[in-house]
C-alpha cells in the first residue's frame, strides 16, 4: 500500500508512473490537469489568481512536453544516423 504522506513512497508511485508512460506523456497529462484545475477555478470559484497559477503551471508542463519530444525527435535521428553509418562500414 502507498502512503501518500510519506515522501518515499510518492516519489517511488511517480517514478514508477514515469517508467510506465513516459516522462513526455506525463507532462502532457499534468499540464491538462493543470489547465482543468484551472477552468475549475474560474468557473466555481471565481478565483482568477489561482486560475492563473494553474494555467501558468500548465503550460510549463506542456512546454517541457515540447521540449522532451524535439529531444527524442533528436535522439532518434543521432541513432539512425550512427546504424546508417554502421550499415556504410
């Protein structure tokens, strides 16, 4: 059983969430579930201050996303290119 309130064993959930689905697909989830947190805000509470934090904070997840997808957009090209060049030889 995991203890949410124990430091360990929240760290040991999201790693393994990250080992299952990726770090690229787990920005993308939080950043929508910022961005619905977000809407909730707005939308229940009138809460523009915090709507803005949530929304902001979205879409630094989804930034990262961006960022982790060119990365393995890269990584993939440098890996066809050295088994390109290990065919050539």
């Amino acid at each position: 059983m995991t203890d949410l309130a124990n430091p360990k064993d929240v760290t040991s959930l999201l790693e393994d969430i990250v080992d299952r689905y990726g770090l690229m697909v787990v920005c993308d989830m939080l950043g929508g579930i910022c961005g619905a947190k977000a809407e909730h805000l707005l939308a229940n509470w009138q809460d523009k201050s915090a709507a803005t934090a949530w929304e902001r904070a979205g879409r630094k997840f989804h930034a990262m996303e961006v960022v982790l997808r060119d990365f393995e957009i890269a990584r993939s090209r440098t890996q066809a290119q050295r088994k390109q060049e290990k065919d050539n030889d």
